[in-house]
C-alpha cells in the first residue's frame, strides 16, 4: 500500500535498521512467449480449421476448431521465437466444453522429436493447463501443434499457447513487472504484520518468484488468492486476484503467471497484497522484494527478519491499510 508520509516518519528508523539493500544490478525475470491463434505469422492452420468467438473462455477475441479426422493429422501450428535452448514450461489455453474432444492430441516439437500429449478439452477450460516441461531448440519454429487426429467425439480446439523458459537465469522473478512500481514502493512496512501491500490497479498481472507449487485460496480475507510453495520450502502467498492464471495443484516456473491483481477479500482498493512465510513464521519480504528488484541474489527466506516491517498499531498509521 502507499502510506501517508507523516504516518511512515513514525516508523522509518525502525524500518530501515530491519532492511539491508543490496546495490544495483539487472532485474531477475523468466523469458515467457505467448502466442494466441490470432498472433500475425505465428499460427498455421489448413481450410479444415473454422474460426469461432462463441465461448466466454477464449483468450483473446476467437479460436479455432476443426472436427476429429482420423485418416492424418492436419495440425494446427503454433509458431514462437526460442532465445535459448532449454527446457521450456509449455501450456495451453482452451475453451471447454461438453461438446469438444475429449482426447484432442496436442503435439509438442522438442529438441528430440515430436511428443503427444493428449488433452480433455471438455474439462478445465479458459486457464492455461500445463502440458509439461520439454526441451526446446533454439530458433524461430512451429512449437506446439493441436491434431485432428482423435479417435474421441467433438471438436478440437487451438486457442493459445504459453512457453517458458525454466532453465539459466536466476530462477526467481519479481511478483510484478518491474515497470509495474518504481523501487520504492518495495520498502514499503506493511499494517500489523510481517507482508506488503503493492498499489496496482486491477488487472495488472501476477507472477510467480519462484517454482513450486499453487495452492488456490478463495476466502474472506485473503479473497481469491494462491499460496505457492517454492522449491526452497518457504510459502509465498498472494491475495486480492481479480482472477486466477494457473488451476489448483498447478505446478509453476518462475516468472509464470500466476493470476490478475484486484480487489477482493479483506481489502480497500486494488493491490497485491504479498507475504513469505517459513513453517508457521511470517517473514518480512521487502529485503528479498528489493534484491530482486535490484538484479542480485536475495536473501534466504529463513533469513529474513519478522519485525521492522509493519507498525506494532493500527494507530501509527494516518491512513487505513489496504488490506
């Protein structure tokens, strides 16, 4: 949240003996392609393929759908652009519907040859469903293709498709673009406990820090929201979305979406509200907030203080939190 500039005087001693920032280098982020069948030059598709904007699922303004064949593949193409060579998270976005295939063949070209995935697109429609992590060659190439080639009932469907890189790099990335807020609001202490409140209106999209593991949170306090357990054991936790990216159990890359900021839950206007928390310990996340901010190595969550974050009262505040 942005506090009153009288309200933070109060607390600015205690705040900064709590915080050591780190000096200034690049940004920490994960290079993530997403291609929807509209992108210009990124999506092939034969005569077969009909074009539809029925579903309120759809990413973007349309999809495409063609009927089960099984005398030979016909796939559609998603085309993208791969800067490294690597292993690559590669999901997929769909409408679904009980009319559509249940056993629609998403092709996946890695460095080693085609791989099949088969999905249900009758279930789980509207949110990117993973299709797993692949290594991918370098250069601009058809990456994921979606066959007609089932023997299931319905149409398939080739809406979207989202590639990210999970190998190189630091393997974390801020909770928000770094054009989102300037450093400052970083260091920001937080209410009554260890977390921060990050102002950005609604509909600003959430990112992993981290891999791990999405645990959805839908409540009255946090609103819809995820905790996502990280690799390094430390829950991190993400309130007030406005809609979830990713589904329940979901397993994510770091720079990956997670969901859309908003306003829901226990809260006074759009914002992220971001926590860290080791076993049953709240942390304060500005230090690890700035270093990733900064470009540099954060510190571990275990090693991060619980107190010098937030005012000890409501009272010391001038404004009312966001939540």
């Amino acid at each position: 949240m942005k506090i009153a500039t009288a309200a933070r005087a109060l607390i600015t001693g205690v705040t900064a003996a709590a915080m050591v920032l780190l000096g200034p280098v690049g940004s920490a982020s994960a290079a993530t392609t997403t291609v929807d069948n509209a992108t210009a030059g990124r999506f092939t598709a034969s005569a077969n393929w009909g074009t539809s904007s029925w579903s309120g699922q759809k990413y973007g303004a349309d999809y495409r759908f063609a009927t089960p064949y099984t005398g030979g593949s016909d796939a559609a193409w998603f085309s993208a652009s791969i800067p490294t060579a690597g292993a690559h998270l590669v999901e997929v976005w769909y409408p679904a519907d009980a009319g559509y295939n249940s056993a629609t063949p998403f092709i996946v070209a890695t460095a080693g040859g085609n791989q099949t995935v088969v999905v249900d697109q009758r279930s789980n429609g509207g949110r990117w469903v993973s299709l797993g992590t692949f290594t991918l060659a370098a250069g601009d190439h058809p990456v994921v293709g979606v066959s007609r080639w089932s023997t299931g009932t319905g149409y398939v469907v080739a809406d979207a498709v989202r590639i990210t890189s999970t190998s190189g790099g630091s393997g974390l990335s801020l909770p928000l673009t770094k054009s989102a807020l300037p450093r400052s609001e970083y260091d920001d202490p937080h209410h009554d406990y260890p977390a921060i409140d990050l102002p950005v209106g609604t509909g600003t999209p959430a990112y992993a820090v981290r891999a791990g593991t999405v645990t959805i949170i839908n409540d009255s306090s946090c609103g819809q929201g995820v905790n996502l357990t990280g690799t390094d054991g430390a829950v991190y936790t993400y309130c007030h979305f406005s809609a979830w990216s990713v589904s329940n159990g979901a397993s994510v890359a770091p720079g990956q979406q997670l969901g859309l900021t908003g306003n829901t839950g226990n809260s006074t206007g759009p914002h992220l509200h971001f926590g860290i928390r080791t076993g049953s310990t709240r942390r304060c996340p500005q230090n690890f907030l700035l270093a990733l901010y900064d470009g540099v190595t954060p510190p571990a969550a275990t090693s991060l203080p619980t107190t010098g974050c937030f005012y000890t009262s409501l009272g010391a505040a001038r404004s009312l939190p966001l939540g």
